[in-house]
C-alpha cells in the first residue's frame, strides 16, 4: 500500500514534460533581454553624452 504513493509521486516530480518548454522559454527571455538591455544601456549613454 505504501508503494503506490512513492509511484504516484515518482511520476507526478517527472521533469521530461515540462523541461524543454521551460528551457526554451528561458533561453528565449535570454536572447531577448540581453540585446535589449545592451540597446537601452547604449541609447542611454549617447543621450546622456549629447
């Protein structure tokens, strides 16, 4: 009877379902936010510089 909770859970903490959309997400956030912040950081020096 106690064997049943410990599968029901094994499955339940299965990380292969969500991982590669996690990941992509993330890695997508990256790729944008990176550039973006490097753009305002950039735009912001030359306005301050004018």
């Amino acid at each position: 009877m106690s064997r049943q909770p410990l599968n029901l859970s094994a499955a339940d903490f299965d990380p292969l379902p969500e991982r590669p959309a996690r990941t992509l997400r993330f890695w997508l956030g990256k790729v944008v936010a990176m550039p973006l912040c490097v753009a305002l950081a950039v735009a912001y020096m030359l306005k301050r510089s004018d």
